[in-house]
C-alpha cells in the first residue's frame, strides 16, 4: 500500500528536542498563514536542504546542553542561510554553536515571568509593550549572546531572554511564544515569519483544498474509490474533499452498529450526503453487534469484538461493491483514510510503507485490504480539517462534532451493552449536548464523554417514592490534542440544568455525577 507524499509547499520546519509544546509550534505558524512540518532534532543539515525550508523553528526542550547526550542539532543546519528562530532550549542550541555563551547559573524561572523589552524590540519584538508578561521553563540561561547579536528583552534573572541578528536573520527567545500565558506570544511567531523571514501568509483552507484536489485527480485518475464513512469529523471532510475531486468514482460505506449517538444515522445518510451528494452504502448491522456483545462486560474484549464485527460487515460489502466495480471494467483500487498530521508524526514521521491505522480504537481495517491510500488531510492539524469542512459545506453539526470513539456508546456504558442501556445513554448524553450547544460552550471544550454505570445502582427519590437507579457520569474536558486534558470548569447553571433535565427525563437515572480527573492520571473516555 502506498500513500500520497507531502504538500509541495515549502515549510516551516519545527525541529523537535523533545519538547512538550512542538506540535503546539506547528500549529501557531499554520495559524499565521504559513505550512509547516515537524522534523526530529537528528535530522542533517543535508535531509533539511532537501526539504527546501522557508524558515526555521527550533523548539524547547527538556534537557540541558550540557547534559551527556543531550539533543544536539547538527551544525550544518545553522550554515544554510535559512532564517532561523530558537525556543528555549533551541534558543541556547543556537546560541551555543553560534560562538555565545550558555550557563547554568542556579537561577531558575518556571510560569509567569515579566520580561523587559530591550529600546524598540527590534524585528522580533517591535510594537509590543515595554514589559510583558512570558511563559518560562528553564534552568540553564544564556550568559552571553553570540558576536553581532543585539539582546532583545531580559527578565530579573535571565539578562538575555531574547536576541536577534537581522543580518543572519537568526533569532531566539528563552520563553514559550506558543503557549497562551505568554500574553504576545503569537505576535513573536508572526514578526518573525512575516516581518523577519518575509513569508507571506498563503497557507488557508481554500489553497489547501485546491491543492489537495488536483493531487487527488492526479493519483486517482479514472479509479474507483472506497471510503469508510464513520460520521465523524475527519472521515467526513476527508470523503467530502475526495468526491470533489472525483464525484461518482467514490462510494462512501457507512456501517451502523447501533453504538452511535441519537440521531446520528440520520444526520449522515440526510445532511451529509444533501450536502455532498456523496454514494452512500449504509450497512445496519445494529442485531449483529448486539449478539456479539451480549454477556460482555470487559472493556478490552468489547472493543475487540466491535472491531472485528466492523471489519466483517466493512468486508461484505467491499466484495460487492469490488465485483459490482470489476464488472464495469473499472476495479476499486483505492482507499480514503482520514490520517492527520498529528498521527503522522506519532507514527514516526510517515516514512516507508503505510499502514492503515486503527480505525478510530475500533481495532482496524484488515491489513490485508489492497488499496492504495488517499490521504488528503495528511499535512492537516484538526482545527484545520474542521476549517477545510465548512469551506467545503459540511453541516456545522458533523464539522463541529466533538471527538467519538469508534466504538461509539459500547465503552461509555461500564457494563454489558444491551439495547434498553444503549437507549438510556443515547437519551442523557442527547441532553447534555443540547444543553452544552445552548450555553454556547462547545468551542471551549475538547469533549464531553457522557458515561452510564450501567453496573452501579443508587437510592434515589422520584415522584415521592424511593427509586434505585443508575449515575450518569459527566466528563467535559478541554484539551490541545488529546494528549494531556483538564476538565472543564462548566458553569454551575449549565451542570444544574444537565442534571435536572437528565434525571427527570430519562428513565432509570437517579444520579448525575461530574468527571473532575485530569489526564493523567485519568483517560478521557472511561474505558
């Protein structure tokens, strides 16, 4: 199986030391109109040349230089004549090679911290307030910043907390621009990129779509094109973005397993295709999955059982959609999948032969399936795949979905699944995102698994008579990318309005709890 290559936009490359936040980079200079692409700190100067890079961002980092074995960039990047911007860690790799001066001088700075703007701020830091306050992580400090290098900003302990070389067009900050607590941070990634670099701000949805259009046609030419149609987020922009390559050559193929959200179906098969005019194949596959999962109240042998039924009833009608197809002339040769840059980098970068990738913790399509891949939100982070959705004209509802795991309501219910506890949890989590859209808090939650203990009952008062229902557990959290979350802080209106609502309008809850872990030490979903 093989997959399309990268975009042919020259990038921004994100040198990656090890950092917390260098996704988080990635992403503030796509949001500045500008691609970029994570590379690790072992790439060499000759793999960066071939890459053609417009700028440089070397990202912070957990060890210090002077640590054995700490990362180390290889030398040649810096003799390129690429404009280069350092991060913390990447601040003092550069510094350090550059002929300056790093030391560890037992003066720290973690959190907040006010930084003093040296005369005008320079390119870097031009029109931004005297004093501001900055995001610091460090132990080590640059003491002395390299020959014809001006020293941009300081703080009460680090004398050089910025400098820039508008000659070399090399510059560096020891603080976090792309976290929000550094209250200008992005003005310092848009200065550099634009002001600095000169890059202009080309990188949006249309070009991406434009782009990503032609090498769909180019790889796909007359084939025909098979897509897994999940109902979520990247499954939806991803098969919307192929069929206006393509048109009918794609047949999109929804399996139901009766483990979705209320309504679900319908919005697909309904909003989806008006808006696409996608082919669309539902599989109801609802009683299969039902008997499968009877008796089963182990989360891992639940998942395991989904994804394999998903993988049978995927397999079914792949054989008659390929026969239908060989008997036109045309064969089916190719697959959409929704991968997204992050799972790209997760994976090692993309290199070599790609795999399909488990299909949303479903358990995965056989690997044995021989398609070739299209894979056209590759370079995409998710706020811009949802940004790619609206300019296609998906349905708000589908764009805007929060993230849903494969298995849908069969690992939000702690217990066996059955149809009447399916239907009780349907009804509640219905409520909660109603309620949540009304107060108008989507945008500032990540997702809200909404979660039946279907194998814990409670005492309860209904009606003036004693009841011994089931909890229903809230877990609204908010989240970058899914790796680290909090929870949410809703508004006590919001969560007294959910929890009214839920205990009197669904039957057999008596009790609503509220989710308050962050992750780690929890997961987002319960199981």
């Amino acid at each position: 199986m093989t997959t399309q290559t990268e975009t042919a936009q020259r990038p921004v490359l994100v040198v990656d030391f090890g950092a917390q936040y260098a996704q988080l980079i990635a992403r503030r200079v796509r949001e500045a109109g500008v691609y970029s692409e994570l590379v690790p700190h072992t790439v060499t100067a000759a793999e960066v040349e071939a890459k053609n890079p417009v700028a440089i961002i070397l990202s912070g980092g957990p060890s210090s230089v002077y640590e054995p074995g700490a990362p180390s960039l290889d030398p040649g990047v810096l003799q390129l004549g690429v404009p280069t911007l350092g991060i913390c860690y990447g601040f003092q790799v550069m510094a350090q090679q550059l002929g300056g001066e790093v030391a560890n001088t037992g003066l720290r700075e973690y959190g907040a911290t006010d930084a003093v703007v040296a005369n005008d701020g320079g390119v870097l830091l031009g029109g931004q307030p005297a004093q501001q306050n900055v995001w610091m992580s460090h132990g080590d400090q640059v003491a002395t910043a390299p020959v014809g290098f001006e020293v941009l900003a300081s703080t009460a302990a680090t004398p050089v907390a910025a400098f820039g070389s508008d000659e070399k067009c090399f510059y560096g900050v020891q603080w976090h621009p792309e976290v929000k607590h550094s209250d200008y941070g992005q003005d310092v990634i848009v200065n550099f990129l634009h002001k600095a670099a000169g890059l202009a701000a080309d990188w949006n949805s249309g070009n991406v779509i434009a782009e990503q259009v032609d090498r769909i046609r180019a790889q796909v030419g007359t084939g025909r094109v098979l897509s897994a149609l999940s109902g979520g987020v990247d499954s939806a922009v991803s098969t919307a973005l192929v069929h206006k390559a393509v048109g009918d050559q794609l047949v999109a193929v929804f399996v139901d397993h009766g483990l979705l959200r209320k309504g679900e179906r319908e919005q697909v098969e309904n909003d989806y295709v008006a808006s696409t005019g996608v082919r669309l194949i539902t599989v109801d596959a609802r009683e299969t999955f039902l008997n499968a999962l009877a008796g089963v109240s182990d989360p891992e042998q639940k998942r395991k059982i989904i994804g394999r039924e998903f993988i049978r009833a995927f397999e079914k009608v792949q054989a008659d959609l390929v026969a239908e197809a060989a008997a036109e002339g045309e064969p089916i040769r190719f697959l959409v999948q929704g991968t997204l840059y992050p799972d790209v980098v997760e994976s090692g970068g993309g290199a070599g032969t790609a795999n399909i990738k488990s299909h949303h913790n479903v358990g995965g399509l056989p690997e044995d399936l021989q398609f070739e891949l299209v894979e056209p939100l590759r370079t995409l982070f998710k706020d811009e795949v949802r940004a790619i959705g609206r300019e296609l004209g998906l349905p708000e509802e589908i764009v805007a979905r929060q993230p849903f795991p494969g298995p849908g309501l069969g690992i939000r219910i702690v217990g066996e699944v059955t149809a009447d506890r399916l239907e009780i949890l349907r009804d509640a989590d219905s409520i909660a995102r109603e309620e949540l859209t009304k107060a108008g808090l989507d945008g500032e939650i990540w997702q809200c698994p909404v979660v039946l203990l279907a194998d814990v009952r409670s005492v309860g008062v209904q009606g003036d008579g004693r009841t011994y229902g089931h909890p229903i557990v809230l877990r609204p959290v908010s989240s970058e990318d899914a790796m680290t979350a909090d929870w949410t802080r809703l508004p006590y209106d919001v969560l007294s309005k959910i929890s009214n609502r839920i205990t009197n309008e669904v039957r057999e809850v008596n009790r609503v709890v509220l989710d308050v872990t962050s992750k780690p030490p929890g997961t987002i979903e319960w199981e």
